[in-house]
C-alpha cells in the first residue's frame, strides 16, 4: 500500500517588499540579495495576517467539501502565537471540520514540518482509512539590520496525507542526523532569532551529508537513482550549496545544478517559510517543471537547526498534474501588493504581540481568513469578508 500526499498548496501574505528596496535603504549592492543570497522579494505578513490565517488559507482549497473526512490535523511551526493552545485549533475552527479530530502542534525549527508529515503517514499505514492534514507555516522574523534581515518571508503549505495517494507516494527509508548546536534559536525572551550564519551554513551542509549516507545505507539507493532534488531553503542560494555538497560526497556532479531551477522559483520570490519552505520548493517543481514528473523520484532534505535532519524520497504519481493547484499559487503572488520601505517598518513592527495590550487589525489580507485582533489576550479569528465572492 502507498501513502503520501493526496493534496498540496500553498498560501503567503498579501504584501510583498522588494529586496532592490531594501538594498536602498541599506545603502548595499542590489546584488548583495538577488545574487550573493538568491532573493528578490519577501513576503511580508499584513496586520490581519499571521501563522492561523496563512495556514487556513493553504489548506482551504484542499479541505472545503470534505470537511467531516479529515481524522487529524498536525500544525508544524516554530512561530506559534501562544505557548499552551496549538494554532491548529484555531485554523480547525476556520476550516469547520469534524470535532472527531487529533489536532496538535509540533516543533523543531524548520524541521517539524517533515516531522509532522512522517507521522502523518505513520497514523494512515496504521489505519488506511484516514485522512491527514499536514500544515506547515511560519514567518521568517529577524533583526532590522542583521545579516538574516534579507531572508525575511513567510507563507504555509498544507497537504492532505492519505493512502494511495494522487501526487507523491512516499517512500519509506528515510536518513536522520540529529546533534546538539546552537546555530540558530529564540528564547522566549526573544521576539527573533539568534543566528550563527556561517556556523549554521556549515552545520546545515554536514547535516545533509550524514543524512544522506544514512539514507543510502538503509535504502540501497545511489545518487543516480534520484532524478529530482528539493532541499530546505532558508534562502536560494543554499540549495545550490547543498547540491553540489551532495554531488561531491557522490563523487559524481550529475544531476547537474541547473537541474534545481524550477525547485526555486517561488521560494525566491517568498522569502524563508521556515517549516513551509522545503514544501512550497516541492510546489514550485510541480507547477514549473518542463517535464512530465510522472513516475519520476524526488530527494528530500528536511533540516532544522539545533538540529535535526532527514533525507527521504517520493515517487510522483500519473495524473498528479490533474491534482494540482498552479493557478491558485501563481495568482495569489502576482496579486501582492508591493509596499515601500517606509510600510515595511510599520508592519514589522506590528508582526508580534507581546505587551499584553488589547489589538485592533486593519484589514489587509487577500485571504479567506484574518487576525481580527486581541481582546482580553485572546487572539480573535474570522472569516474575510471583503475574500468572498
């Protein structure tokens, strides 16, 4: 029996600011973003916009109809808006479904969404009558000014996990690395990140390879018995660090770099999702690849700083083109709206509630769903009206 994902998309915030703005403010080379790091925008969360509404919004198309059919749903992030309550519950309540349902929220960094999406298939194997949503979301948040500042973005993926499945069967070796560092966290003192770049670029790349040669190990795969690659991606321009690490420790330099371009594309428009990334790559191959994946295996690095890491595979189904969901991804981010740098600092310094003060949002999402605001410290949801119709 396969099991994988049924369903995937896609959803990020309604704003979007442009890196050449950000390299004026900053007094850099445009370059600097759109080269050295491989970034041209960001996605920026608006007022009304945060991990429950971004998440909603993913995985509203894949849900809306079969509400009553879904048994579990696993909310991966590492930007939860309260340390007790999973924002799942919330986004359960948006989406109406059944209260005959696990809802819990996991963490570790970027990881969990990975985490999330392997128990997703553990709960179907044990029972293949069920119906997993998987979502991951998140934004990216770090210091005005810091080298992290350009990495910026935000956005959610949710896919529906059940057995034989319409898009990838997942496959069921998987290679694990997991070493205590401290390349990247945020202490409940901390509203961002700290970061280590270099030493996490570092950790990030030995990760992927003794994860890969476990994987190789369990599997009896080799290199070539992957055609497609699809790598977390804290910013573009790591991908391609981490192909061609993998590439070396093979000993082999096919497939080439090149070959990773349709992985990127929405990424490098998006900005770091954290959990979301890896999976909005895996959408961004679906909708832009050239070719017919059909049958085709794709490569998986799942990595979390601190860290943990995973390297699996998936098989792409016939018919899986039939299943997606490319219109809705391309019109959602040609319909952002580009703010200024000036609107930028005011949204960032909206982003995150944490002086307890009653919240009023204005209405700035183009999604289904929005962050209505704070009353009484209870965070408040609600349909978007101005969405409908």
């Amino acid at each position: 029996m396969q099991i994988g994902i049924d369903r995937i998309h896609f959803a990020t915030a309604s704003q979007a600011f442009d890196l050449k703005d950000l390299a004026e403010a900053r007094s850099v080379d445009p370059d600097k973003y759109t080269i050295g790091i491989g970034q041209d925008k960001m996605s920026m969360a608006g007022e009304d916009e945060d991990i429950v509404t971004l998440g909603a919004n993913a995985a509203l198309p894949i849900v809306e109809g079969h509400e009553g059919s879904i048994d579990a749903l696993l909310f991966a992030t590492e930007s939860s808006v309260d340390q007790s309550k999973s924002a799942g519950v919330h986004v359960h309540e948006l989406l109406g479904l059944n209260s005959r349902c696990r809802v819990v929220e996991l963490k570790h960094a970027c990881y969990s969404g990975t985490a999330a999406l392997q128990m997703a298939v553990g709960m179907v194997a044990r029972n293949p009558k069920q119906s997993v949503l998987v979502i991951a979301s998140d934004i990216a948040r770090y210091e005005l000014e810091s080298p992290g500042e350009s990495t910026q973005g935000c956005g959610a993926v949710a896919m529906l996990v059940k057995a034989n499945p319409s898009i990838l069967a997942i496959e069921p070796d998987s290679g694990l690395h997991t070493q205590d560092v401290m390349d990247f966290w945020r202490p409940n003192y901390s509203d961002t990140a700290m970061v280590d770049g270099k030493y996490s670029a570092k950790v990030y790349l030995d990760s992927l390879k003794h994860a890969w040669l476990h994987f190789q190990e369990v599997s009896g795969m080799v290199i070539s018995d992957i055609q497609h690659f699809c790598y977390h991606l804290p910013f573009t321009k790591m991908a391609e660090k981490a192909h061609a690490r993998l590439l070396k420790v093979n000993k082999t330099d096919h497939p080439k770099i090149e070959s990773l371009k349709a992985t990127l594309q929405y990424n490098r428009i998006v900005g770091n999702s954290y959990t979301a990334s890896l999976y909005i790559g895996f959408c961004s191959l679906l909708d832009n690849a050239k070719e017919d994946l059909a049958n085709q295996r794709v490569g998986f690095f799942s990595y979390g700083s601190g860290c943990v890491a995973e390297f699996f595979s998936g098989l792409i189904q016939p018919g899986y083109k039939e299943r997606l969901l490319t219109e809705s991804h391309q019109n959602a981010l040609s319909a952002r709206r580009t703010i200024d740098y000036p609107e930028y600092l005011a949204l960032y310094k909206t982003q995150h509630h944490s002086d307890g003060q009653d919240f009023e949002s204005r209405p700035m999402t183009q999604g289904q769903f929005r962050f209505s605001g704070i009353k009484d410290h209870k965070r408040l949801y609600e349909r978007n009206e101005s969405s409908e119709g």
